[in-house]
C-alpha cells in the first residue's frame, strides 16, 4: 500500500466514525462527550477534551497522519 492510498484510508476511517457518532447522538442532546488524544514517536501532539458531536469533524480534521 503506497502512502496516498494509506492517508485516504485513514481519512475515510475517521469519516465513518463520525457518520456513526452523529447518525447515533443528537448533536444537541449531550449525551455523547468525546476526549481525543493524537500521539506520534515523539508523545502527544494532540489534545481536544469535552467536544461533542456537534465539533467531530472539527476536531478530527486537526488530526494528520504522516506515515
């Protein structure tokens, strides 16, 4: 699997997750509150605590895979 093509998984992961986060929680209930931590090699690059679903596309669009 060349790199494109494992960055266009990744993405296309991250979009079903959310499709199921928003399919399954009211955006305004509050019922689903999410923490996400991004790590690399070097320790945490990433830290978003208390979003809901409202914000996951926000939020999963600061996450970047480089290899």
């Amino acid at each position: 699997m060349n790199i494109v093509q494992f960055l266009q998984d990744f993405r296309l992961v991250l979009e079903h997750i959310a499709t199921f986060l928003k399919t399954r929680f009211s955006s305004n209930s509050g019922y689903m509150q999410l923490n996400l931590i991004g790590v690399d090699s070097n320790g945490v690059v990433l830290q978003e605590a208390n979003f809901g679903v409202d914000s996951i596309d926000e939020k999963f669009a600061k996450l970047k895979q480089i290899k």
